[in-house]
C-alpha cells in the first residue's frame, strides 16, 4: 500500500515529482544533497514511508506529459489536414455591375448619359459638364462623385456594345473546346461555396463578440458628461426622420435641397440677441435723455451713416475738431420781401421773387391764413402791449384827452398807404423784367421796415 504523507509534505512532494519529470533524474540527486538535513524532504530517502507515494505522483506526471505532447501534436495536425488552399478568384463578369443605392429616375438618366457619352465621345461628355454644372441632377458627371465609377463602367460597357473588340479568339475557344468552359464554371463554383464559408465564419465570429458583449456588467460605468434637453429644443423646426429606403429613392437634386436645408445656420439666436442690445440701448437713452433734459425737442430722425469697416491701426482722437456740416454763414446779407415780409437772403431773393410771382394761388392762400391769424384772439409775446398803444393812440377819448390826436394820427395812416400804392412794384410777367423789378423791390423797403422786419 501507498502511505499518504501530510499536506506539507505532500504538496512537496508533488511538487519535486513534477520538476523531476522534466529535468530528469540528476536533477534529484542534487536536491538530495542540498535538502538532505530538511525534515520536509524525507521522501527521498530509498527507505522512507513516503517513498512509495513519491514514486507514484512520478509515473503519474510522466504519463501526463506524454499524454499532452501526443495531444499537441494531433491538435497541430488537424488544422494542416482541414486547411485548404483558396480557391482562385474567377474574372468578373463583364457586363454585370453592382447596383448602388438610386432612385429610378436617377438610374435612367445616369444610363441615357451613358449611352450618349459611348457614342459621342468624351468630348460630349466635357461640354455637358460645364453646361449642367448648376444643375443637381447631373453630379454624378463629377469625379468625386460617388455614382461616377458606377457611370464609367456603364460607359464602357456600352462603347464594347457599340463598337465591339476586333479580338475573337477567346470566343472561338470557347466553341472548339467546350470542357474548358465547364472548368470554369466549376471555378467559379468552387470560389463562391468559399466565400459562403468565410461569410459563415465572420457571422460566427460577429454573434461571439455579441455573447461578450451581453456578458459585459454594463450598471457598472462611469458618467463623463450628460446632455440636457430644455423645452426650446422642443419647438425646433427640423424635418422629419428619413428611413433607409427613403434615402436611397430620393433624387440627387433632392439630395443636394436636403444638404442645403440641413446646412443652413439658423438666424434666431443673433436675432434675439440684438434685439435685447436694441432694448436694452434704448432705455440707456431714455434715462439719459430723462435726467439731462426734461423737455425734450422733436427732432427729424437722420439717417446713419454706413458701418465702415473696424480699424486696428491706432485712432487719433482730435479734440480741436469744429464740424463744417451745420454751420451757417450768418454774416451774410438779408433783405426783405415785399410780398411776403420775409427776410430773404440777398442771393436767393430774385429766385424767391421769381417763384412768388408766378404762384398766385399761394399768395392767395398766405394771405388768407394771415388775415385769420390776425381776427385770431389768441395772441403771444409783447403783441398785448402793441396792440393796446395803437389802440390808445387813435382813442384818446379814453387814454388821452386831446381829440386833436385822433384827426392826426389817421392822417399820417392815410399818407403812408397812399405812399405804399404809389411805392408797390408791379412785374409786367416778362422774364427780362424780374431783375428790374427786384431792384425797385429793394429799394422801395426802406431801413426801417427791414428793421422792424427783423426784430419780428
């Protein structure tokens, strides 16, 4: 019988029997002679209860490493056994293409391009590039176009249509030996049960990494950072989701709208934000124009000048700058008019007198409007005091007591309009006579009348 020794000594034991089995038997002595006062190595004594377990766990790891290298090696043999060469990959059909994603409209057109192209000539193909370069549905005539090698290869399967290869060789091949045909197709055969193979595999494959993924403890993660949506996102005008086949029915000129629409930067944002500077600067202004003056005058709103461009040289700020825009020669020479009693500048009073003659109407009106400001009983300024001095004047029963005053006064008023008919300038309407006729104006006014003219 086998004597079992302690877990200590056991697992020694099991231990040494392993690393005896793959250095060999020399290995052993040397532990002897090194461990051969250590109580826990007893087993290698030749007369020790121990040893008959000792030289059974050696048998045992050395059937175990037979037994693995024979597996390695039919393991290693298998695959070389079940590993095929590839098969050829037969020629490509020569007038099959793969069909992208188009819609039927864009497929007709793409395919009468085609045809016009393989007949005409690449020329024809260059003149309708730059006549429909604006044109959406004609993009595929581009090199970055992702239906332009679909477009070549139509091109040049219809120019073999039209004008077909002057080699017939292969052909009268194909009828005298017909069994090469039939190698071909068993090529080809053969490399498309390949390929549903290698397509098994990487499905195989695909659904393994999905068992690892479901295997994946995935409540235990990390937050990196968190999008929030608020309720303006809510009334964004966006269009409406597309599915697959929707896009790939859709027209290159819907294509190309679609881009358009979904490339456009919204404007209500900046919108927004000038309207709060907009309010915001105008109740600036309000409250300046409330604290500076409390009455403030109506002014005609100007326009403003045109933003010019932002400058980063330095500015020079001059603080001697008089504007030339408002001022006004006052220094310059007034006289008045004897039509309307206006101060006129002297330059501009033959035009004025020009235009008062030749509008009667207006002077009609004047002096309608006149004479109701005159019955008018609404009077301003030191108007109160004149009017009651001329009044006393000719009443001095009532302010005076001479009635001597009266008869005088009225008599100085009839000589002076009679002086004022005698005086009043009449144009005869001819256009020789307005600077004749201005002149006796100028002359008939005298200093005084411009004075009190003036001082109105």
């Amino acid at each position: 019988g086998i004597i079992y020794p302690p877990p200590e000594i056991k697992k020694i034991a099991d231990k040494t029997a392993q690393w005896i089995v793959k250095n060999g038997p020399l290995f052993e002595e040397r532990i002897r002679e090194k461990e051969q006062h250590n109580p826990k190595f007893c087993f290698l004594n030749k007369n020790d209860p121990y040893r008959a377990y000792y030289d059974y766990k050696i048998k045992e790891e050395a059937k175990e490493a037979q037994g693995g290298k024979g597996t390695e090696a039919e393991a290693a043999e298998k695959p070389k056994k079940a590993k095929k060469p590839a098969p050829k990959e037969p020629p490509p059909y020569e007038f099959v293409i793969d069909m992208p994603a188009i819609s039927a409209q864009d497929l007709d057109i793409v395919k009468l391009t085609a045809q016009f192209v393989a007949r005409n000539g690449r020329e024809f193909m260059v003149a309708l590039t730059k006549r429909e370069q604006r044109n959406y549905q004609f993009d595929f005539l581009r090199q970055n176009h992702s239906l332009f090698g679909f477009f070549t290869k139509l091109v040049e399967e219809y120019t073999k249509v039209l004008i077909p290869p002057k080699d017939h060789a292969r052909l009268r091949g194909n009828v005298e030996n017909r069994y090469e045909i039939l190698d071909r197709v068993k090529g080809r055969v053969e490399y498309q049960v390949y390929q549903e193979e290698e397509k098994k595999k990487a499905d195989a494959e695909a659904d393994e990494e999905k068992v690892a993924y479901a295997l994946i403890d995935w409540h235990d993660f990390v937050i990196v950072d968190t999008v929030e949506f608020v309720e303006a996102d809510e009334s964004l005008d966006l269009p409406a989701p597309l599915s697959l086949v929707d896009l790939e029915s859709m027209t290159l000129a819907q294509k190309k709208a679609a881009l358009i629409f979904n490339t456009e930067t919204p404007e209500g944002d900046d919108g927004g934000d000038m309207d709060v500077e907009l309010l915001q600067q105008m109740e600036t202004d309000d409250v300046e124009m409330e604290e500076g003056s409390p009455e403030p005058e109506l002014e005609v709103q100007k326009p403003r000048p045109p933003k010019l461009p932002e400058a980063h040289a330095p500015i020079k700020i001059r603080t001697d700058y008089v504007p030339k825009l408002g001022s006004s020669s006052v220094s310059e020479n007034t006289s008045i008019c004897p039509k309307c009693g206006e101060a006129i500048k002297t330059s501009d009073l033959e035009e004025h007198m020009r235009i008062e003659l030749l509008d009667p109407k207006g002077r009609e009106q004047k002096a309608a409007a006149e004479s109701k400001n005159r019955t008018s009983n609404i009077v301003q300024g030191d108007a109160v005091s004149k009017s009651l001095a001329r009044f006393g004047a000719f009443r001095t029963d009532i302010f005076g007591s001479e009635e001597v005053e009266i008869g005088r006064r009225v008599g100085d008023v009839a000589e002076k309009e009679k002086e004022a008919e005698k005086s009043k300038v009449i144009w005869d309407g001819h256009t020789a006579s307005i600077g004749t006729a201005t002149r006796q104006a100028q002359q008939s006014v005298s200093m005084e009348e411009q004075l009190a003219a003036l001082q109105k």
